[in-house]
C-alpha cells in the first residue's frame, strides 16, 4: 500500500472513528438530556397533582364553610321568625283569654278553683287571692262559695291563687302562670315531628 492510500486509510479510519466518539457522545447527551426532561416532566407532574390537590381541598373547605354560614343564617333567621309566630300566636291567646273572662264560663272556672283550693286546704287556714281585674266579681264569688277572698296587689291576669302557709303550699291557678308556662315549653315542629 502507497504512502498516499494509507494517508486516505488513515485519514477514513480516524474519519470513522471520529464520527462513532461524536455519535456515543450525542447519544449519551441525548439521553442524559431525556433522563432530565423525564425527572422534571415527573416532578412537575407531581408538583400539579399535590397542587391540584391542595386547591380542591382548599375549595372543599371553603364550599362547607360557605355552607355552614347560609345554615346557620337560615336557622338564625327561622328563628327569628318562630320567635315572631310564637309571639303573635300568645298575643292571639291573650285576646282570647281576655274574651273568655267576660263569659259567665270564666266565673264558673273561678268558682270552681275556689272550691278546689278550700278542699284542698282542709282544716288549714287558706288565702285565695282573685286578679284585681276581679274585683267586682268578689261579692257573688263569695255569696257563691261561702269563701273569703282576697284582692291580689300583683296582676295575674286571671284565675286564682291560693296560699296554705300551715303546709308552705301555693296553689296557682293564675292565667299568667299557665300562659308563661305554655310560652316556655311552646316550640314548632317540623314537618317530620322533630323539632
């Protein structure tokens, strides 16, 4: 072989050889290059996901506390409302215990709560006292029952009292007492009976 096709050997062997390193060393590159595009693709993936996690837990909250406040505006409200009904309802009542103190049934009851108390009492001296709305209707209820009776310094509205001190009893059939107590344990009920 001549000095020049060796040059030209030589010359295409390192040519080759040169062009196989270049070409492993693209590769490795390229390859190191994908490795990191793979690791940041995962890592913002991951990133996204925890991000995308947070924000819908973020919402979650938020929605039930948005939630919560409209219940607890509506109950405040209902509330509200029932307090009003309640009112307007015992205000009704009012009137017509008013209208039913007019009636001749309204004395009957009074009579029959003095009776009451006077056999309750027994031997024990008893105090029946009337609303002073009542006091013009003392001198038949005591024609009526044989019973002294008191006119009462507070307001009542109506009905009768009675006071056995000998046994610390009070017998209270006052229509305040029974509208307060009414008042007290009145409450709506649902539609499925719970309150």
């Amino acid at each position: 072989m001549t000095l020049e096709e060796k040059i030209a050997h030589l010359q295409t062997t390192s040519m080759e050889q040169a062009r196989a390193e270049g070409n492993a060393i693209i590769d490795s590159h390229r390859e190191a290059l994908e490795k990191v595009f793979e690791d940041h693709k995962a890592e913002a993936l991951r990133q996204a996901e925890t991000r995308i996690k947070a924000e819908t837990t973020n919402a979650k909250l938020m929605l039930n506390q948005a939630a919560a406040k409209s219940q607890l505006e509506i109950k405040r409200r209902q509330g509200k409302i029932q307090q009003e009904l309640k009112d307007k309802i015992f205000d009704e009542t009012r009137s017509l215990v008013d209208d039913y103190m007019k009636t001749e049934d309204y004395t009957d009851f009074l009579i029959k709560c003095i009776k009451q108390a006077g056999h309750y009492a027994g031997t024990d001296p008893v105090v029946i006292y009337l609303n002073p709305s009542d006091e013009s209707k003392r001198p038949d209820l005591e024609d009526a029952t044989g019973v002294h009776l008191t006119i009462s310094a507070e307001d009542f509205i109506g009905g009768t009292r009675a006071v056995i001190r000998a046994r610390n009893i009070l017998i209270d059939n006052s229509f305040k007492t029974q509208l307060q107590n009414e008042y007290d344990k009145f409450m709506f009920l649902g539609g499925d009976g719970i309150a």
